[in-house]
C-alpha cells in the first residue's frame, strides 16, 4: 500500500502527516512556522527517506514554491 503526505502550512505552525492510502495516520508532526529556509528544512527533514510517493499540501494564504 502507497504512503502519501500531507502538509498544512499555516502563519503560525506546520503539520505534517504520513499516511496510508485507506486514510489511516501512521506519523503526524506539528512545529511553528518560523523563516521559510527553517520551516521548509522541518518539512524536507520530517518527510526524507520515508518512501512517500505523493504529497499533498494545503495552505491558507498565498504560498511560493
């Protein structure tokens, strides 16, 4: 079974999840939204060999990638 991640990306924190396709949780992280290098280097860490093959991300403001 395929692992997705999620990412919410918020003004004042980040949650990051990993999760089965049949919507079960494995793994869930949340962590203070500070400059962009900082918060995005939390978001790359959490996720790095973790074998997730999609991620999708949610955000309440504009967002730059």
């Amino acid at each position: 079974m395929s692992l997705l991640g999620a990412i919410e990306a918020g003004g004042t924190k980040f949650v990051c999840g990993i999760g089965k396709e049949d919507g079960t949780v494995l793994e869930r992280i949340s962590f203070p939204t500070t400059t962009p290098e900082e918060t995005m280097a939390q978001v790359v860490s959490f996720f790095e060999g973790k074998g997730v093959e999609a991620i999708g991300a949610g955000s309440f403001g504009p967002i730059d990638l």
